[in-house]
C-alpha cells in the first residue's frame, strides 16, 4: 500500500475488491453454512442449537448410506484408473501421428464434453438396456455399467490435458534416443513417460474429481442393485433436509478438496529444461 | 508428426482404446437413442424402429415448445448474469499481483469441485423462506426500519420473499453452480490481453469506464463467447437444479426428458427431446464459432 | 591406396510433397575426414542429415555407410550417431544417465558402463561432472555432454547439426578448435552441417557447397574460398565484388575483357571463357591507396562512400568514377593512423589481374 495505484493497477480499485469479496462470500457462504449445520443440534436445521457429532454418527451408521459412499469411492478410482490409461494412449495418438480421420477422432473426442449432460446419461440408460448389461453381478462388477459410463465422459478431459503437457516437447529427445540406440518402446518407457507423468497425474486427478462430483450420468447408470452416493442422498434430500444429509455431504466435500490440494501440490512448475538450450 | 504407417504397431496400440471407448459407450448409446426418436412403444419394455416423426412432432407440441423456449430463457438470464458478475471477478484476479493469482484462481475453481447436488442443496438452506437470504434481508430492513422509525416513519413488518420454488431460484441456482466456468475463460482471455492496449486507450484520453466498454470488452470476446458456452449449454439441459429449487412452473426440458426416461417411460419421445436439445447445443456452439472466426 | 569412402551417396532425393528438399545428391566422405555440408536456411542440407541419420527416407537414390546400403535401416540400428541442433539432453536424468544412456539401451554390464561413461566426460573436459543435471549446466556444457553421449557408442560417423549456431562468439572459437582436436583424438569420421561459412572454412578438410537441394561444388577450403566454381559459391562464401563483364578476345594464355565501369582488362586464364561473364575480386585483395597505383594492375579512381570500422579491420566501400561500387577490406595495421581515411575522400582502388575469378554464372 506504499506505492501510489497506477491507472491500470484495477486490482486496487476499491469497487473491484469489495466486488470479489461479495462473489466469494456468494460461492462459498452456502457451502459454508452446510458444514456448519452439520453439526448444528437440532433437526430442523435452522437456528443453531449446540454443536454436536450425532449426524455424523447416524450417517455412519446408516448402511446403505456408507454402501453408497464406498460404491462412489470404487468407482471412482476405477473410473480414473481405466480413463487415464486410455486418454493418454489416444492423446499420445493425437500427438504423434497423422492419419485419415484424424480430425474425425478430435471431433468426437470434443462430443463428451459439449453436449449436454443429460442426453449423454439417458443414452447410455437406454444402451445398457438394450444390449441387455448383465445385471445382479457381484460386487465390484455390478458397478460396471456405471464406470464405464464414468470413463466415457472424463476420458476426454485426461486427453485434452496430456495433450497440453505434450505440445511443450522437444520431439529431438524422441530422435535423440533412437539414435542412441533405442527402440519404440524403450523411447517410450525412458523418455517419453516421464515427461508426460505431470500431465498424467493432473489428468487422473480431473478424472477422480469429475468422477465424484457427478451427479447425472450416476443417476441415469444407477440401477436397483448399484447405489451411489449422489442417488443416495438426492433421495434422502427429496425426503427433506437433515443434518445427516449435510454430515454425508461434508464428508464428500472434505475428501475433493483433499484432493484438489494434493493437485495443486503435484502441480509444481517443471523445473527441467525441455526446449532447447538457449543460454 | 510421423505418418500412422511409420509405426502401425504402435500406432494401433495408442488409438484403439480410446476409440473403442468412444464408439462403444458414447457413439452407440447416443446412436441408439436416435433410433430410438425415430421408434414406437410396443410393450412395456420393447421399442420398435418404425421411422416415425410422430415423437418430434409431439416433442414440438406447444406444450413442450413453450418449455424449450422457458429453458431457453432462464438459461439465457442465468448465462447473462453470470457474465456480469464474472466479468469484474475475472478483472480482479487478472489484475492481481502475480503470488496471488493462483491463490484466488483456486479460491473460484473450488466450490466447482464440489458435487452439483451438494452445491444446489446448500442453495435450499439460503433460498428457503426460513433461509439466510431472507434472514439477511430481514436483518437490514429492521436496521433501515430502525433508522426510519427515528425519522418517524414506521415500516411495515418484513415479508420474506418466497425465493425457493420458484424460476427466481432456478436462475440463482444456475448462476452459483456454474460461476466459476465463466470465470476462467474470461481470466484466461484477459490475462493475455496486452496491457499496453488499455494505456493507449487511456493515453488518448479515454475514461476507465470508456476503456472498459470500447477496449476491453471487445477485446475480451473469445473469452466471452467460450464462457458463455460453457455456462449456457449446461444450463439448458439442467433439471437437478429446476428439480430441487425450482416450483410447479418451473418444469423445464431437462425435467421433461428425465420423466419421459423414468416415470413416464416414454422412450421414443425422450429421445426425440434430447435430440433436439442437442440440435440446439450445436446450433449455439456453430454459431460461437461463426462469431469467433470474425475476430481473427 | 584410396580406402572405400565411409559414406557414399549415390542420386539421393528427398521430395516433400513436390518439392525435391534434397535433388539427386551424389557425394563420397573419406573416412576420418571432417566434413562440412554447408548452405543457406532451407538449401537441404539439415534433410540431408536426417536421411543419413535414419529419421526421413529418401524418396529415391542409395546411401551406404561402409559398403552396407540403409535402406530400411531403422535409426536405433545404424551405425551413425547424431548430435541435435537443441543439443536433446534428457532433463530428466543426470549427465551420466545421459551418457550411458546408449550403452544401457545395448545392454552393457553397470561396471564397465561406468567406466565408458568415465572416459568419454574426461574426453569432453567435463570429467566429475557425472552427478550433475542438465539444468545445472550451461549450453556449451550441454553440448559437450551429447558429444560424449555420441561418441560413446563408438558410431562410424558423428553428425552434427549447426553445432555452433547456439553459442556466443568465444564459446564458438573455442569449440572450433574442440571439436577438431576431438576428431583427431577419437579418429572417427565428423559431418557437420551449418549455415556459417566461417565454422564451415575454419574446421573442415572438405566443404560442400548446397543450394536448393543440389551440390554447386565440392572441395577443399581454400579451394572454396580462392577458386569458387560459380557465382552463388563465390557469393555466399566470404564477399565478393562482383562486376558484370563480355569476353572480347582470347588467346592462348591471355582473355581481353570488358568490364562495365572498368574498361578494357587483360587476364590470364585459359580460351574456354566466351560470351557474359562475372569478373570477381575479393575485397581483401583491393588494395587503397591515395597515390595512383603502379602499373600492371587493374585500377580505378574513386570517393570513399562508407566505412565500416570492426577493431581488427575495417570494411571500406568506394564508389569509382565509373559508377562501380567496390569493398575493400584492409586490416588495421597501426595503433595510430597519421592520416586516417575519412568519407567523401578520393582515392585509387587497385588490385592484382591474377587475384582475379572469372566466372561464367
């Protein structure tokens, strides 16, 4: 606050920071509030009565509620799993080759993510139908039409960010490899790998979180025997809101921005230099 | 970038996956469904493709048209108000110093990594009639009503809007699950733009306010149209957020084709819905890229 | 006792969509020869290598190395290692994982690895610089380090791509004179590809002169230098004051030209000229002078028009009475010039008939 604001240090403008402070207390007051009343004594979930630990002892209780829980958190790691490895093998395809269709397969890799969400769910609700999607299968693979649903959707986002991580390399240290004597793979395994690994983790990391925060495609890929989270608690908060539900929905909230740290903390900048020399 | 008959092998090893994924659990379910728009109820669980119109012409009913252009609308208002609260945010945190920048870009993306249903059921405690909104407003009318009544002038008592249930709350709703998405593409446009356009605007005599309109803005506009894609196309097909805030009115499309899929289980005429719904989609997506190919 | 050259090139071409990048080059590299391709951004000569290294496939023609044709041949098992222009040291490993790296791929046992690996840093001058990340090193550090990675591999021929263009002008000297004592020590065949005559004249036995994909000529430095073959080569190697001319006569030793601005000159050459010719003299063969010259050489009086001063040099630019404008490059001789040349000044430009090249195009 010593220097005087230059004419475009906008940040220092009063108006601008009073309009940033208000938009975060907008984003975050009700969510704010939902912890809060988590441990608010009182089931009418109002007026703040006592702090206390009961509606996280009833969630954990409930059995179906925990049921749900663990079948989201499955899913979602098997949904990361299967769309890392995918979306960077087919952005390493992007990458590296030309061929006819090419644009095609960029074209339809964009289709997951722009249309809209609830199209996609009801497709794949009527396509598991269809082809008859064997159902009653035992734990974890009933959760299977589910995942793959999952993988459908957030492949295409791991794809786009290993991409980005791609363009930034010298295709030399490729060439430079081959010339030393290596062969396809070994390229891959010693050079290549691990400077896409940043890209890897932050697209897996988007899957995880994309993964847990969905609501519709879960809801259109649940079945009677498959219970998930978000369908868990949508019916739970049709019945009416209690603080079970806001104990259930700290915890989901606690465990993303856990992971969305642990993001950011793998996010460091690359400190190695992959362009050419220029010193 | 090498030929794909350079390295067949590997080739075929990187793209097979992913395409099987896309063909098999994106292309099929979606080409299934439009079959299915074409296609007739014959039992309770059976359809038949008999290359019918009669569900796009239902689905075109004045009925339903009225609720794709009541969608179409609260998508609209929400997608413009979110840009006019997101375009001073995005100002701010572009402008900001460069240690705090990744601090505030994390502060807006997180509430987004949040579950959908999580963030529009924290919605319900503040929008309710018994709800912080309200409490809010209550509090400053007694203050105001305080100050008034010094004055001699009583108020009358304090009338909590009906704010839950309602196409009110349904834009509200929109508006903070999808804030951040407009913000980062307006942050993204505006972080590039190049500082010394906004000094000669002001060189030349220009007011802030001037500036703003004539330079930035138009400056802005790849970043505008890609948020407000990104904000509209969700919104359209929203019915979590219309089916927990929203009132008996506020049926929109997304509503409409989730009863047809579940309730209803009219399949043909959901799936001629979702089409449509998509039409639209790309229709606005064409037409962004229309006006983004005029800037270059 | 001529040994089979180390590499041959027989008709290769290399055509990208229609252009041909490298058109129907023939050429043989003698073995332990340090050879330079040399050429303007864009004259083939960076494709060239690629095809040698195994990175593009001609469209047509035949390389050997040794007698073994490559067709076919992929990159990680030709007998050629190459050290990129970016320089491609792996950031992600340290310089002896960046050194070992070929060997590791072969399969090498980890002791005798490590030793190999010893012994190429020591040859390169960066010997205890095992633990260290390319990060940490400097660009001529850098290099020396894919130099070791090379040469490692014990490769029938190293190629080098513009290996100079990255470092400042001492650094530049200084590896000139590396990589020559390099060659020596290591006794394999070197084939750099620049765009920097000076790289090109100062470390090469033989240059090739490449435009547009062709060869213009093939030779020796100073034969490049001092007997350029036509007036592209003549042009792009050093300068050149080029002066346009028409063959009047010829005799057994003697040519009797006209030269635009300079009148009638006699040469010696022999009969084959005829016709249009490019009468060339290099500007540090113009001698100036304030006096008329003496006779028997070829002269002209004129104003100095520019001088550009470089400390161990200058560049003076005269432009004649007859309207020609010629380069004269002296070299700074004495501390401290009595009379030093000043713009606008007369003076005589003079130089030797046998200094001169005749050219035909």
């Amino acid at each position: 606050m010593s220097e005087p604001a230059g004419p475009l240090d906008y940040d220092r403008r009063l108006w601008l920071r009073a309009w940033l402070a208000a938009t975060f207390v907008f984003l975050y007051a009700p969510i704010v509030i939902l912890i809060a009343f988590s441990f608010n004594d009182s089931r009418r979930n109002i007026v703040w009565r006592g702090f206390t630990l009961d509606y996280y002892a009833r969630a954990w209780n409930d059995t179906s509620l925990i049921e749900a829980f663990t079948n989201s958190i499955v899913i979602a790691l098997l949904a990361t799993a299967i769309s890392t490895t995918i979306g960077a093998l087919l952005a390493l395809a992007l990458w590296r080759f030309r061929f006819p269709g090419k644009a095609a397969v960029e074209g339809a890799l964009a289709l997951p993510i722009v249309i809209p969400e609830i199209c996609m769910g009801v497709a794949l609700m009527a396509f598991f139908s269809r082809i008859g999607w064997p159902t009653g299968l035992p734990w974890p693979l009933n959760l299977g039409a589910i995942v793959a649903g999952h993988v459908a959707f957030c492949f295409p986002f791991v794809a786009i960010v290993v991409r980005a991580r791609m363009a930034g390399f010298d295709r030399a240290l490729e060439e430079a490899s081959k010339d030393l004597g290596a062969g396809e793979w070994q390229t891959l395994r010693y050079i290549t790998l691990p400077y896409m690994r940043p890209g890897l983790v932050a697209g897996a990391l988007l899957a995880m979180t994309l993964s847990l925060d969905d609501f519709v495609i879960t809801f259109f890929t649940s079945g009677p025997d498959t219970l998930t989270f978000p369908v868990k608690v949508y019916s739970m908060v049709r019945f009416g809101a209690t603080p079970t539900v806001n104990a259930a929905s700290t915890v989901l909230i606690l465990v993303t921005v856990l992971l969305t740290v642990i993001a950011v903390r793998l996010q460091r900048p690359e400190r190695t230099i992959v362009e050419g020399p220029r010193a | 970038m090498e030929s794909w008959r350079e390295q067949p092998v590997v080739f075929w090893t990187f793209l097979l996956p992913g395409a099987f994924w896309l063909l098999g659990f994106f292309l099929a379910p979606l080409a299934l469904i439009w079959l299915y728009s074409f296609g007739e109820r014959a039992g309770p669980v059976d359809i038949v493709v008999t290359g019918t119109r009669e569900n796009y012409l239902a689905a075109l009913d004045p009925i339903y048209l009225g609720l794709f252009w009541k969608s179409f609308w609260i998508a609209a208002l929400a997608t413009a108000t979110t840009l006019v609260i997101a375009f001073p945010v995005a100002l701010a945190v572009s402008f900001a110093p460069a240690r705090l920048k990744p601090l505030l870009l994390l502060l807006v993306i997180l509430p987004f990594w949040t579950n959908l249903l999580i963030r529009t059921y924290a919605m319900i405690a503040v929008l309710r009639t018994r709800g912080y909104a309200n409490f809010a407003l209550e509090a400053i009318w007694d203050l105001v009503g305080a100050g008034s009544g010094l004055l001699g002038i009583a108020l009358q008592a304090f009338e909590p809007l009906t704010l839950l249930y309602s196409n009110a709350a349904v834009v509200i709703g929109i508006v903070y699950v999808y804030l951040p998405f407009m913000v980062l593409p307006l942050y993204a446009t505006l972080e590039r733009m190049d500082r010394s356009y906004l000094e000669a605007s002001l060189d030349l005599g220009a007011g802030h306010l001037r500036t703003f309109m004539s330079v930035v803005v138009p400056l802005a506009r790849p970043g505008i149209l890609s948020g407000v894609i990104l904000v509209l196309v969700p919104a359209l097909g929203t019915f979590l957020i219309s089916d927990l805030l929203g009132g008996p009115d506020s049926q929109l499309i997304g509503n409409v084709i989730e009863r047809q899929f579940k309730a209803a289980n009219n399949w043909p005429l959901g799936a001629a819905m979702s089409f449509l719904l998509m039409y639209v989609t790309f229709a606005a997506l064409a037409l962004r890229a229309f006006l983004a190919e005029r800037d270059v | 006792m001529s040994p089979a050259p180390i590499l041959e090139l027989r008709e290769v071409s290399k055509r990208f969509g229609g252009i041909a990048a490298v058109d129907r080059v023939s050429l043989e590299i003698r073995r332990n020869e340090f050879f330079a391709l040399l050429g303007p951004s864009g004259c083939g000569k960076t494709t060239l290598l690629r095809l040698l290294a195994g990175f593009e496939r001609p469209s047509s023609g035949t390389i050997l190395i040794d007698g073994q044709d490559l067709a076919g041949v992929p990159p990680n098992r030709r007998p050629v290692n190459m050290v990129f222009q970016s320089y491609a040291v792996f950031p992600h490993m340290s310089v002896e994982q960046n050194v070992a790296y070929g060997l590791r791929v072969d399969g090498l046992p980890r002791a005798e690895t490590r030793r190999r690996v010893a012994d190429a840093l020591a040859m390169v001058r960066l010997g205890g610089f095992e633990r260290r990340r390319p990060e940490q090193l400097s660009g001529g550090q850098r290099q020396r380090v894919a130099l070791a990675r090379a040469l490692i591999k014990r490769p029938k021929m190293l190629l080098l791509d513009e290996p100079l263009s990255a470092l400042d002008r001492k650094l530049r000297e200084e590896m000139q004179l590396e990589l020559v004592r390099l060659r020596r020590e290591v006794g394999i065949t070197f084939l750099i590809v620049t765009h920097d005559q000076e790289e090109a004249l100062s470390m090469a036995d033989r240059i090739a002169v490449m435009f547009d994909g062709r060869i213009l000529q093939m030779a020796a430095p100073m034969e490049l230098y001092e007997q350029p073959g036509c007036r592209r080569v003549a042009d792009f190697i050093g300068t050149m004051n080029l002066f346009h001319g028409r063959v009047l006569a010829t005799m057994d030793e003697r040519l009797r030209i006209e030269v635009e601005g300079l009148g009638e000159i006699a040469l010696p050459g022999d009969g084959r000229a005829s016709g249009e010719v490019q009468l060339a003299i290099r500007p540090e063969k113009v001698r100036l002078s304030r006096q008329p010259p003496r006779d028997g050489l070829i002269a002209a009086h004129g104003t100095i028009d520019q001088i550009a001063y470089f400390g161990d040099s200058s560049h003076v630019y005269v432009r004649t009475d007859g309207g020609l404008r010629i380069t004269c490059n002296r070299a700074n001789q004495s501390r401290v010039e009595e009379t030093p040349l000043t713009v606008g000044e007369p003076c005589w430009v003079s130089w030797r008939p046998a200094d001169c090249i005749l050219l035909t195009e």
